[in-house]
C-alpha cells in the first residue's frame, strides 16, 4: 500500500536518477520523474508503475531551458501533488580545453547543473519548511571537491552545488527538514557519451562504479539525513588526499587521467 507521499526525479529515465526512482519506488513512494524524452519517460513511468504498485508522473522538460524548472514546478501544483522528497540529479558536462570547447553548450550545462538545481530548490524547500518536513538529495560529485582540467565547466558546477547544499543545510537546521549532497565518481552511466569523454584515461582504464550501488548510497544517506556522502571507499580516498595535496598538484593529477588513451581514442572497447 502507498505511503502516498511522492519523490520528485530529475534525470530519472537513466544512470543514477532511475536508479533512485527504483529505491522510492521500492519503498512505495509515489514518483514525479523529468527528463526530456516524453518516450522514454512514458516506458520508464510504465515499468515502474507495473513492477511496484505505485503513481508515476512523466514530465518532459528541457533544463537547458531557463524556464524549464519553473514550468515543472507549476505543473506539479497544477495536479495538485505534494512533494516530500526532491532529487536532483540530472547533469552533463562537455570533454576538452576549454578555450576549445563550445561555450552555448557550457551555458546549457550551467544552466541545467546549476539554474534547474536552483529553482526547484528554492521552491519545494519554501514548502517544505512551512509543512515542517521533508528531505532534498542534490546529486553532487567528487569532481566538485577537484579542479577538472578537460572538465573545467563540469567540475565547477558541482563545486557549486556542493556549496551551495551545505548553506541551505545549515539555513535549514532547527527545522524537520533534512538536506542530503551525494558525491559519486567515476560511474557506468551515459554521461561520457553526452560529454564525448569516453576516450579519457579515467574511463578507458579506471573502475566504474555500478549506479545502482551509487543510489543505494545516496538513498541511505537521504533516509538517515546525513549531510553529504562520497560513495565508494576509492573516491573517499581520492577527496580525503586531495584536501592535503596543493591544488596545483591535484589538478596536473586530474589533467593525466582525463587525458585520452593514447592509440584508442575512436576505437571500440
């Protein structure tokens, strides 16, 4: 039987977003899910309503798009449904120098990894203050906890909303609500293919970690209010060494396993 409460999803059709949607669905919340496929919304919105018993919203929206996230939002007061958990989770990122790299793409991506993260905060947390209750995942990265050379725009903003999450946290502290950042790694997900990255060292050669271990993380951490969790025992390591290493160092560290795999770029794995 559902709880009746609902998650809110964005990027939740794929990678880490529908793998959190499982988790809450799992735990028969009812879901909201955004992306910008409407087909890809409508299959995912039917299996998992098939599978677990539960309400599925689609809405399709471009977060490219300034107006997009308030357009959600007021889609979401229109049918009247009141969210208890956001996850905001959608996010790309473009590979390359970035005096080489196209700068209306990186302005697309500013707005999707900041601006969309942004205003859906700012108007579900009003909510869920007045109400007293309510919990907020910001899907983060350990990239904003490093410099990213050939990811610079990418990083940046995941610094940002590492930042960003643990002032609204501690704004929010005497109330029932409870703020969550997940930083994930290197993960097996579609974003190396968006950001055409699938030929870098990191990827080519690194372990990529499952996203429904990653999801599992951030859900836990979500459910117990825990203020932020690095997933994975390598990537803590990677973050811990990196807040004693100079910034220097740590971004030629990061320059050499961005870099691509000499004589495979282009070449099938």
């Amino acid at each position: 039987m559902s709880n009746q409460q609902y998650a809110l999803v964005t990027g939740a059709t794929s990678g880490i977003g529908l793998e959190l949607a499982r988790l809450f669905a799992q735990d028969k919340y009812n879901l909201v899910i955004v992306a910008r496929s409407q087909d890809e919304l409508e299959s995912t919105a039917s299996a998992l309503s098939g599978q677990y018993g539960v309400e599925v919203v689609p809405i399709a929206s471009d977060m490219f798009r300034r107006e997009a996230p308030f357009e959600v939002y007021e889609e979401v007061k229109r049918r009247g449904i009141v969210v208890n958990v956001l996850v905001n989770d959608a996010g790309q990122g473009q590979y390359g120098e970035f005096i080489e790299t196209d700068i209306n793409r990186e302005l697309d991506i500013i707005q999707l990894n900041i601006g969309a993260y942004v205003v859906l905060t700012k108007f579900f947390l009003k909510e869920m203050v007045a109400r007293n209750e309510g919990k907020i995942l910001n899907v983060s990265s350990i990239g904003g906890e490093l410099p990213g050379p050939l990811q610079a725009v990418y990083h940046a903003t995941k610094a940002f909303v590492t930042s960003f999450t643990e002032a609204i946290r501690n704004e929010v502290k005497e109330t029932n609500v409870t703020i969550t950042a997940l930083l994930p790694g290197v993960t097996d997900t579609d974003f190396f293919r968006k950001a055409e990255q699938e030929d870098a060292r990191m990827v080519k050669e690194g372990p990529l970690a499952d996203p429904a271990k990653v999801a599992k993380d951030g859900y836990e951490a979500l459910m117990s209010g825990d203020d932020k969790i690095v997933s994975g025992l390598m990537n803590k390591a990677m973050v811990a060494s990196s807040h004693i290493m100079p910034d220097t160092a740590v971004a030629a560290t990061m320059h050499k396993m961005m870099e691509p795999v000499e004589g495979k770029k282009g070449e099938d794995e």
